[in-house]
C-alpha cells in the first residue's frame, strides 16, 4: 500500500509545482515561457545601463521656457479587472509600489488595475493624500530640488506632447507628487521617476475620467490584501452583493377602511299616467 501513497504524493507535489510555474510565466514565445521576473530583471538591467552611459554625457542646456507642442485627443483604454479578497474603499485609489501597480477600486471586491512607474531609489514614499486637481495637458514646472539635480533644466513646460507630463495629471494634496500620463510608453513598469507615478497616456485619461477631486489615494509599499486575476469560486454560488446583504423588504402597513357616508339620492319624480 505504501507504494501508491508514494505515487499519489508524488504526482500532487508535481501539479502544485507545475501549477506555481504557469502562475510565474508572462508569456509563451517559440523558445518556451517568459517569465514576469526575468522581464523585469531585463528591464532594470537596460535602466542600469543607461543611467552609466549618461554620466558620461556632457550637461544638457534647456531653454527657459519650452512649448509643449501638439495636444492630441487621447481616447481612453479601459485596465483589465482583478478581484480583491477583501473589501476596499469604493472609489479609493490603492498604489502598490513594489508590484508597480495602481488600482481604482470597484464595488463588489473588483478593481481596475493600471500598470505605473514609481520612484527610483532614494525617491519612493508612502502615506495617505487626496485627489486636489485633475488637469488636461498640465504644464510642468520642475521643483527647486530637481533643478539642483540637473543643471540648466527649463523653468516651465506647457501642455502638450513634448511634456513630460503627458495627457493629464492628478494632483497629489499640497505635495509635489503626481499621478500622470507620459509620452513614453516604455518608462512603464519602471522604478525610474522622481516620487511621481506615470501611467499611459490611455490609461491616465480613463482614470481621470472616473476619479474625482477628493478621492483617497493610499500609496503603500506593499499591498497586505490578495489580489486575483480571475473571480473567486464563492462568487460563481453567491445571488447578492457581499457589500450589501439582502435584507426582507419592509412590510407596509395596511390603513383601517374610512367609513363612507351615505349619499343622498334625490328621488326620482315618477309622472302621473
């Protein structure tokens, strides 16, 4: 008997192995799977590289003051959906900083789910702010301590194209922080800003359309919760809402009948034959 015990073992200590790899891979190519961390180790590794080959360029000289350029209509991209295993504020805005993920929170333990940069090191944070503005094409004026970081950088950016700044930028409280767009795709899913949290142009124009000046925005270094790429099993057996238990609908008191006066008919004059 112990044999088939063994096998059995063996063969279940395989499907969860086999089913932690699939859970890591990315992607398949024609050379076999990719896996997320192999992506993002290349990726900080071409950063790295080019973070060297800049010190060795001369100092850039900016003018003072630089147009923007062209402002295009940038049509929104809708995230894809994960589920939380617990709830969260409706319309709160989570930023998870290790896994470089934002997400707007949906009633019924849903949320979109945004890819985004963040700081590089030396320049991460944490803590809780609002929403203070939302601008379309916002102009970008570089922080004193950013001018003394780069030399001869610009004074003020307007809107447009050329921005840094991207399509929009919600404001962060009173302090420098922005989430916004970029019009470079690939700073995505990088560590390579300076506090701030880019987004895709597509995808900062969708969130701006549905936050509001006001909405909470908590930027943690990890988020404790679980988050799911597919529906949990108890939701596919669940017929209400887990925010809101259905309750018996109130019984409605019948009023006691209004005794009705008799009406007078006035009698009929019958003619004389």
């Amino acid at each position: 008997m112990r044999r088939p015990i063994v096998m059995l073992s063996a063969m279940t200590a395989g499907l969860a192995l086999a089913s932690a790899t699939v859970l890591a891979q990315a992607a398949w190519t024609d050379r076999g799977p990719v896996y997320e961390s192999d992506v993002r180790q290349r990726a900080d590794q071409a950063e790295a590289e080019r973070a060297e080959r800049r010190k060795s360029y001369g100092p850039v000289v900016y003018p003072k003051f630089m147009q923007g350029g062209d402002r295009p209509d940038i049509k929104p991209a809708e995230p894809p959906i994960v589920y939380f295993d617990r709830n969260e504020e409706v319309g709160s805005i989570i930023i998870d900083t290790q896994e470089r993920k934002l997400y707007y929170v949906l009633p019924g333990k849903k949320a979109y789910e945004y890819p985004i940069s963040v700081g590089r090191d030396g320049f991460t944070w944490t803590g809780t702010e609002r929403i203070s503005r939302i601008a379309a094409w916002p102009s970008w004026t570089p922080p004193p301590e950013m001018h003394q970081r780069v030399k001869g950088l610009t004074i003020t950016v307007t809107g447009g194209l050329k921005n840094p700044q991207g399509a929009r930028a919600l404001y962060l409280g009173n302090t420098i922080y922005r989430i916004h767009g970029t019009n470079n795709d690939r700073t995505v899913g990088r560590a390579n800003s300076s506090g701030c949290f880019r987004l895709t142009n597509e995808h900062v124009v969708h969130l701006a359309g549905i936050a509001k000046v006001g909405t909470k925005v908590k930027v943690l270094q990890t988020y404790a919760g679980g988050v799911s790429q597919s529906a949990p099993l108890s939701s596919l057996f669940s017929f209400g809402s887990d925010d809101e238990p259905a309750t018996a609908p109130a019984k409605t008191k019948r009023k006691a009948p209004v005794a009705k006066k008799p009406t007078s008919v006035p009698a009929k004059k019958v003619a004389a034959e």
